[in-house]
C-alpha cells in the first residue's frame, strides 16, 4: 500500500517514485504501470500518474509514458511539445504521440534494478 504522509525521516510513495524516475537511462522510456509494479502496488498507475504531475523539474519525466508508449502527459509540460522534444532529443521516434519501437525502448524497472 503506497505511503502518502511522510514521517520524520521516512520517504512517501511519490518520493519512492522519483527515485525511480532518475534512474530511467538517456534514450530509455517507462510506464506509470511499471513503476508501480516495481514499488509494489501493481494496481497504482495510477497513483504513479499522480506522483509525475507533481514530479520536480529536475527529473526526467518525459521518460515515463503510459503503457501503449503515448505521450499522455504532455499537458504537464511548459508546451505540448517539450515532452515530445525532449524524447527526440534522444533519439526516441515519435509519430502522433506515440513512441514507436516502444518494446525497444521500454526501460523495465522490475527487470533492471533486481534486488541482490
């Protein structure tokens, strides 16, 4: 269950999901859903969605797109562009706000940070 008051020193899930968020490598991309899975509240996309609205501006969160690889939250940016173009800046390719080659560029979080 996803921890939205934060204690003292204890993180809350939207700092847990901004932990996340930094480690989506350059030219990689990510789902809302996945990050969910990842912290253990599968059925919170959600909630994660909810997190990105929020999301500092120092994190990459044009990174994080839904599960079809749409751009859904590209009305959070400066522009309805900048997500687009930030995407591109990396080579992601984008037609009609959807990343094509998504399996390819698809960053699992489950799969790439396993815990030892």
């Amino acid at each position: 269950m996803p921890r939205l008051k934060k204690k003292h020193d204890e993180p809350t899930f939207f700092d847990d999901v901004y932990d996340v968020v930094k480690l989506i490598p350059k030219g990689r991309v990510t789902s809302y859903g996945a990050i969910a899975n990842f912290l253990g509240v599968k059925s919170s996309a959600r909630m994660v969605g909810w997190a990105m609205h929020g999301c500092p501006s120092k994190l990459p969160a044009h990174r994080v797109v839904n599960s079809a690889g749409l751009l859904t939250g590209k009305h959070h940016f400066d522009t309805l562009h900048t997500m687009q173009s930030r995407l591109e800046k990396e080579g992601i390719v984008i037609m009609k706000d959807k990343i094509q080659n998504f399996k390819s560029v698809f960053w699992d979080p489950a799969r790439e940070l396993k815990v030892k």
